[in-house]
C-alpha cells in the first residue's frame, strides 16, 4: 500500500526535520505539510525537510490562493524542486475559510466569490511562467504583464488541487496532476462520491490523476487509547461541532439530533463536555482509529472507494503509528 505522511504546522522546525527523515527511512510515498495564516511557514517547512532527505517527495497541501500571488508561487515551488532534485509537490488550494477572512477576504457566497475562477487563473499563470515565455494575463482576480522567467525550470514540478467543491475536483482532475479531497476528515463513502467528481474531470483529459486525501490516523496497541486520541483532538471537536456535514454520518447510525447536545456544548464554550458527547461511531466514520490491524482494514476502505495516495494524518502515539503503518516493513 502507497502511503504518504500529512501534518499540521504546529511541528517544530527541527521536529520536521527528524519526522521527514524517518518517513523516508519507512518508504512513505512523501511528507505533506498545511499552509497556515497562524503557524510556521510551509516554504521553510519544505526547504528544511528537502535539505535532510535525498528521495521522499514533499509537497504543500495546501497553499492558498489569496496571500500567494501565482507568479511567487511558481517562482517559489521552481526553486524547491531545483534544490531537492525534483521531489516538490505544489499543492495549492482557495483558502481556510476560518482564517481568511481574518485578513480581510471573503471566501462566501461563492455566487460573488467565484472561487473556481479563482484557482483556474491561478493555475494558469503558474504553468504560464513556468513555461518560460513572456506572460500577459488580464483575469478577474489576477494581472500579469509583460513578465518573464528569469531562469529555466528543469524539474516538473507536480501541481496538485486540493478542494471540497465538485465542480474544482472535477476541473482539478481535468489540468492538475493530482487532487487533495479531504483535509483530514471524511468517510470513505463521502470520499468515494468526492471521488465521482474527479472520475469526471478525468473522463475529460483522457487519463488518471493521482487523488490523494488527507486521513486523520490514530493507531496505539490498545484501541481505547487510540480512539481516545481522536476525542481530545481539538481540531476533531470544532470540526464535527462545525464544518462535518451530519448527513455523512447516516449510515454509521448517527442522526444530526444526536450531535445536537455536543454542537450545543462547543457553541457554550464548553470543550470539554462537547468532546464527551461525542459519539464513538462518529470517531470510526471520520477517522482511521484501533490498533494496527484496523488501521489497514480502515485504510484500505478509503483505497476501495477510490483513493489512490492516502496522506496518514497521525494524532495521539504518533512514533508507535509511523513505524506500524511504514511501508517499508508493512
């Protein structure tokens, strides 16, 4: 099974560093880093793990639309793969709708946001300056003229889409040469209808693309422990409180009245009464979470649904799940 690491920035530079070299050492796929308003940079982050490492590929999922401008970032990723031989990944994504706003853009409503328009241009303009011609581009969002490339790209840099929309994970699997379905949590039902949209897009280009996900993962000797892991995850309790559709979770036996309680608690500020409430069924619906053995069964559901590189998000015994789940000795 082709696996490959994810983590948020919240990792030390030089934790990055040690975690890049031991994925490489356990023949993980590539290492995969979230772009982030608030934490460390994910450039640095890639420049750091590159400078460590000698094959593991290492890719940003995913940089955002709004505070990159596409010519940086094609200027930025070319560079990368220049220092690391080719393994960078461009992953670029619209924008944390949390955060952005926060700095004064508006992802909602879409109808004037025009989020798809958005990413095409920016696509656009990368692959135009990578190209190495002069670039002339009059967009909606973005404006290029008269800019050349100073210097010649010599690695392919893989571009991969990351997006929750149907409509960009179609056009994604159209231009790109990968998508990014899930930042960390979805069913592997919900993530085969996501896979449907990008069946779509590939129908159009004529071949397949790479569809990777991001899989929050917590794997301990001892089951309750991991599942535990998932309870006190803050980031699991905003977004089931939050962003997770409850209709996803239907067919695992929870009904949105269910969640009523815990959405209730979160809404009061009462995190740790919202993670009680949380329902066992919907850890395992949203997460792969037991002992090694389930971990596999779990993981290899997402394959079955369509996933072709599953990004282990790895939360609670974090060590215990890199060296189980590790290519090189599964």
């Amino acid at each position: 099974m082709k696996l490959a690491l994810g983590f948020n920035p919240v990792l030390s530079m030089s934790d990055a560093v040690k975690v890049a070299s031991q994925a490489e050492s356990g023949g993980y796929d590539s290492m995969w880093m979230h772009e982030s308003l608030f934490q460390r940079d994910v450039v640095s982050y890639i420049s750091a793990m590159a400078s460590a490492t000698t094959r593991i590929r290492l890719g940003s999922g995913a940089i955002n639309t709004f505070t990159r401008h596409p010519v940086t970032a094609a200027t930025t990723f070319a560079s990368l793969a220049e220092m690391s031989g080719g393994r960078v990944t461009l992953g670029l994504g619209l924008g944390s709708f949390p955060t952005i706003p926060l700095i004064g853009h508006q992802i909602f409503p879409v109808e004037k946001t025009q989020p798809l328009k958005r990413v095409r241009e920016y696509v656009e303009i990368v692959r135009m300056v990578w190209e190495g011609g002069k670039v002339d581009f009059d967009g909606s969002f973005f404006q290029v003229h008269g800019l050349t490339l100073g210097f010649k790209v010599e690695r392919k840099v893989p571009l991969y889409i990351a997006s929750l929309s149907p409509k960009t994970q179609a056009f994604a699997a159209s231009v790109a040469d990968g998508v990014i379905l899930s930042p960390a949590l979805n069913t592997a039902e919900g993530t085969a209808k996501m896979v449907e949209n990008v069946v779509r897009g590939e129908s159009r280009r004529g071949g397949r693309v790479e569809r990777a996900s991001y899989i929050m993962t917590s794997v301990d000797p001892d089951p309750a422990k991991a599942v535990e892991a998932v309870r006190t995850f803050y980031f699991f309790a905003y977004q089931l409180s939050e962003v997770v559709n409850p209709a996803l979770l239907e067919p695992w036996g929870v009904k949105a009245e269910q969640l009523a309680p815990m959405k209730s608690a979160w809404k009061r500020g009462d995190v740790a009464e919202a993670r009680r409430l949380i329902p066992g069924e919907a850890i395992e619906a949203l997460t792969v979470a037991g002992d090694t053995d389930h971990a596999f069964d779990r993981l290899k559901e997402y394959e079955r649904a369509g996933v072709t590189l599953p990004i282990v998000m790895p939360i609670g015994n974090v060590p215990f799940a890199m060296r189980e789940l590790a290519p090189s000795g599964s």
